[in-house]
C-alpha cells in the first residue's frame, strides 16, 4: 500500500505542482496567450467532445493505432529476417541507413504527390518514421542472442517455427519492446504533423487552424489532448509491456539478488 502511495505521488507531484503555478499565475495577472484552467477545461470539453469526437478525434486515433501497428508488424517481421540471415543485413545494410536518414517530415510533398489527401498518406508517414526504431532494435535483439542459448536449441532439436516461439521471440522481446517504445511519441508527433499540413479534419488540423485564428483557449485546448493521449497511449503500453516481460523483469529481479 505505502509502495502504491509513492507511485502515485511521484505520477501527481510534479503536475499538481505546475496546475497550482498555473492557477496562481492566472489569478494575479491577464496574459492572453494563456487562459485561465477553467477556461481551458470548459473549451476542452464543449469542443473535444461535442460532434469532433467522431469527425476528428477517432480519425486521428486511427490514424495514430493503423501506423503504430503497421510499423509493429513490419519492424518486428523484417527485423527478425534481417537479424536471421547475415547476408541479407550486410546487403541491406548501406539501404537502410540511408533510408533511415531521412527527415520524415521532407516526405509529405512527395507522399502528397503519390497518394494524395487522405488516411492512406497520412498513415504512411507514420509507418515510415516508426518502422526504424523498431526494426533495428529487432535485429539487435535477434543478433545478440546468447550463444549457449542457441546451442542449446540447437541441441534440444528446435526448429523452424518452434525454434523462433521458444528462442528467438522470447530472447528479442525486451529490445523489441524498448523500439516500440520509442515509436510511440514518434507516431504521435507524425499524426499531429501531417493533419496540420495536409488534412481537413484531425487534432493536428484543428489545432493549428484555432491558432491560425487566435482562439487560444481552443488551440490550448488541443494541445491538452494531444497530451492526454499520449499520457494514456503511455500507460497501455506499459500495461501490456509488464505482461509481456514479466520473465524478464523477474530474470533481473533474480540477478540483482
């Protein structure tokens, strides 16, 4: 109960902190650029969840979740082949790096041209720029399994398909995850972009046409709930990363006993 206490403290403290600043500030003086919190939350809730929750905030979700996935199972899937077979990392190599060099935000022009004004493109971008953590991190994992392990399967006569549940997946998972992780504010970030330049609806869009307009409070508003979403998108992870590394962790626990 006391460890859960802490956590929670530790999660609150510094928020708590910066909302008593914010209130105290907005009560002794008048600054247009920023609202009062009441304001804020007042325009949060009559824009965010009137008829934009289904004309823009789930488009964005979409978007968001349909990249991350995406990048997920193409990372995941070429990393494991790549990190498998050494000739193909060596020729790829020189590719990837090069791809990978690439500011994703240089893209839309070139997307825009390709595939147009749509989810598709917008998709693409984020796919584009979070494949990369994930991948290399898969082929780091799959290459830096342990050789005793390796001799073991071998040993033991695991092959093929069992080979890649039992050894190679379990053994990868904690840089898998730790790529993941660092696709996550990257999707983010690339949703918000592609809606302000190329897009009708969205949070991203929306938010930049409010500051086009200077309605602070809406605008503000905006980037509260790109924040809620990435705090949540944050938490699930997390949820799902416990669970799925629970050996690991325990594995470390053990060491470090």
């Amino acid at each position: 109960m006391t460890n859960v206490l802490k956590k929670t403290g530790y999660f609150l403290g510094l928020p708590l902190i910066l909302i008593t600043a914010w209130v105290v500030y907005t009560s002794v003086t008048t600054n247009f650029f920023i609202p009062e919190p009441a304001m804020l939350v007042d325009r949060f809730f009559s824009i965010w969840f009137s008829e934009r929750l289904v004309s823009d905030v789930l488009p964005s979700l979409y978007r968001l979740l349909a990249g991350l996935l995406l990048s997920i199972v193409i990372g995941v899937g070429v990393g494991i082949v790549i990190g498998y077979v050494r000739w193909i990392r060596w020729l790829f190599e020189p590719l990837f790096e090069f791809i990978r060099a690439v500011p994703s935000t240089i893209l839309i022009p070139v997307l825009l041209l390709l595939i147009g004004i749509n989810d598709a493109m917008k998709i693409t971008l984020i796919v584009f720029s979070c494949v990369w953590p994930i991948l290399l991190n898969t082929v780091a994992g799959v290459t830096s399994i342990d050789e005793v392990q390796q001799n073991t399967a071998k040993v033991i006569g695991l092959k093929g398909l069992d080979r890649m549940r039992y050894l190679v997946l379990p053994a990868a998972s904690p840089q898998i995850m730790a790529g993941i992780r660092q696709s996550l504010a990257v999707a983010l970030i690339l949703m918000v972009v592609s809606e302000m330049f190329a897009s009708t609806d969205g949070i991203g869009h929306w938010t930049i046409n409010f500051q086009n307009r200077v309605a602070i409070p809406e605008m503000w508003s905006g980037v509260l709930l790109l924040g809620i979403i990435g705090v949540a998108l944050s938490a699930v992870f997390q949820m799902i990363q416990k669970r799925t590394l629970a050996w690991y962790e325990g594995l470390k626990e053990n060491k470090n006993d």
